[in-house]
C-alpha cells in the first residue's frame, strides 16, 4: 500500500527513486521469459479437414459412450465427426456411427408392429434426462443421418431387417405431432378451415421428406404418402410434390383407388407447374415413363370428376387408406395451388411439349431439395 502510494506521489511531483524502473524491468523479465517459453514448447499442428476428430473421439468406440459423457461440446464434435464420415462416401462408418449414437442417446427401441402403413416403437420408459437427450437437435440429425445413410447403402429395393423398421419407427415418432394436434381437423368430411390454418403438420419437413424417401425405396409407398403430406402441409416444394405424385400412382396401381388417381394427376401438375424449366424438360421425358407404373392423363371414371366436387374429393382421401391428418395435409397443400380437380385436369397441359415456353415456373433459380431436419 505504501509502494503505491509512494509511486503515485512520485509520478505526480517529479520524483524517482527507482522504484518505477526496477517495477518496469522484472515486468519485461517476466513476459520474456515466459515468450522464451511459449516458443521453445510450442508444437506446431496441421489444420485438416477433419481437425475434430480428435484421439479421445477417435479411439473410443461410440458404442461405449456413456448418457453422462453427452455434454453439449463432445454430442457438437460427435456429430461433426459423422456429417464429415457421410459427405466423405463413408456411408457404412457414419451408419454405425449414428446408430450407435441413437441407442446411447435414447432414440431407437423396437418396432411391434405397423399400425395403418405406420411402424410404431416399443414404449420407451425414459427419465427426464434421456428425454432431453432423445429429443435434442443432435438426436434429430443422427436419425437423419441413418436414415440417408440406408439410401445409400441399399441402391435398389430391399427388404426390411428389424433394424431398419426401428428407425423407421423412430422417424416417424420425430415427424409426428400428438394425436391431440390432430383433433378437430374435420367433422364427419367437414374441414374445420381455421383449424386447418392453425395446425402445423410436422415440426420436421425436412426429416419427414427424408422417411418418406426411405420408405419410398422400400416399396412402403402408403407410409411413403403419409410423410410426405405431411411435409407438404409445411411448405410445397416441387421434389417432394414429385415423389408423393409417384407414390399415389402407385397406390393407384395396387388398390384401384380412383381417388389416388386424380391426386396423383394433381400432384404431378403442381410439380410441374413449380419446377425450374430445366427440370421440367427432364420430369417429362426420364423421369415419369421411369418412375410412375401407368399413366396419368386421361380422367379417371369416378364420380370425383365433378368441377364443384372438392368436398367430395376431401371425403374419398378420408376414407382411403391414408391417415386422416395425411389425408387432410395433402388434400390443403393442392387446394392452395387451385384445388385436386382443376390441377388435375391441367396436367395435359404441362404435359405438353410445345407448351413449355408458353408458362414459366415459379422459381427457376431452385434446384436444391430439403437437405437436413436442420434446412426447413
């Protein structure tokens, strides 16, 4: 105290007694030799493009981490690792890598049974804790990671392992809302519009797309419509239009479904009716002589082509084999393009060649799909 105040009162009237510059000197001393130090342990390191992947992370197997060691750095570093073994082709590593991580996280249980197209999960007895854990952000982008992982695994159609329904299952617990959310959207084929405007569809469009692409591939094309209304309930985008056109057609095909039909030729009309051109062009000529088993032009011979027969429409989806909510979200994702009739009778037109340059779309410029749970 008294060195300071010394030091004060020197500095104020001009005196020097050399406490100052000894003070001054052992200071420079100090950060000398601790820079002489830094310099002489300092190890260089490599930046790479997979700095994360640390020895810690890197040696010990995700099958034994423990619920206790998810901390929010290590789940970040974890899920950097397996999003860089994924665009890096590491499909195989990044799907053990996420299906470890979900059985840790308390994600995945077994699937009983399919209950009306849907595989539904064992009930799980999670505590508060492995709540959080099974329904945090990093949770929802291994379940997308798996689930892309299985399209690139399997190139063609396959048959469902045990495995792979379970995390099917799991997708769909994550894209659905609670039965509760779902109630009063309709009285006896009445919608109920405000509730239709209130109602949200699915807190994951993007995960949603993403299941309905896997089950797509499976051959589960009913399952496949159910995730991909409910994406449609969220936001119409053109690919997923596209891919529910080909699973209706389907549907069509194997049920005889006059109302799968004119859905489907409805469906494919919006998709071409948003398209950027150049996909267009492609969708007319590769993709839907591939992809869809009969043709869609040509009206389909059923009392729903009627032009004020909306109600009716929305009645006939209701009673297909779709959930009502499903059912709901497609039937509101067209009525906002025009309606299931009038798209439907459109699709000549945009199946036209020589039409092509008569319309335009309405974003050329969107040429990238819903990537991650993360996008939309």
């Amino acid at each position: 105290m008294d060195d300071a105040l010394s030091d004060a009162f020197g500095d104020a009237f001009g005196v020097d007694d050399g406490t100052a510059a000894s003070k001054q000197q052992r200071r420079e001393a100090r950060f000398r030799a601790a820079f002489d130090n830094a310099r002489a342990t300092y190890e260089a390191k490599q930046d790479t493009d997979a700095w994360f992947f640390q020895d810690h992370v890197r040696n010990k197997p995700t099958a034994v981490w423990d619920a206790d060691e998810m901390d929010t750095k290590t789940t970040a570093r974890l899920c950097a690792c397996t999003t860089y073994l994924y665009f890096q082709g590491r499909y195989e590593a990044a799907y053990a890598w996420s299906t470890a991580m979900l059985g840790r996280l308390h994600v995945v249980s077994e699937a009983d049974a399919w209950e009306a197209s849907i595989p539904v999960q064992r009930a799980m007895h999670r505590d508060k804790t492995q709540k959080a854990l099974a329904s945090s952000s990093f949770a929802r982008e291994m379940l997308d990671t798996v689930l892309r992982c299985m399209l690139h695994l399997h190139t063609g159609r396959w048959t469902l392992s045990a495995q792979d329904i379970a995390m099917i299952a799991a997708g769909f617990e994550k894209i659905r809302l609670a039965p509760t959310e779902y109630a009063g959207l309709h009285e006896h084929g009445i919608p109920n519009d405000n509730a239709l405007k209130t109602c949200i569809w699915t807190p994951l469009p993007g995960l949603a797309v993403t299941v309905g692409d896997v089950c797509s591939r499976c051959g589960r094309y009913d399952s496949a419509l159910e995730a991909y209304a409910l994406a449609l309930g969220v936001r119409i985008h053109w690919r997923t239009m596209r891919s529910a056109a080909c699973a209706l057609s389907r549907l069509c095909a194997s049920t005889g479904m006059a109302v799968y039909k004119v859905t489907a030729q409805a469906a494919l009309a919006c998709a071409l009716q948003s398209c950027p051109l150049a996909q267009r062009v492609f969708l007319q000529n590769t993709l839907l002589p591939a992809h869809l088993p009969m043709p869609l032009t040509g009206a389909a011979q059923s009392v729903l082509a009627d032009p004020h027969a909306e109600d009716a429409m929305l009645h006939a989806l209701l009673h297909a084999t779709l959930r009502n909510e499903a059912a709901l979200a497609l039937y509101v994702a067209l009525r906002s393009r025009g309606g299931i009739y009038l798209l439907s009778m459109r699709l000549p037109f945009y199946l036209s060649p020589s039409e092509n340059s008569s319309w335009t779309a309405d974003d050329d410029n969107d040429v990238a799909g819903p990537r991650s749970v993360k996008t939309l």
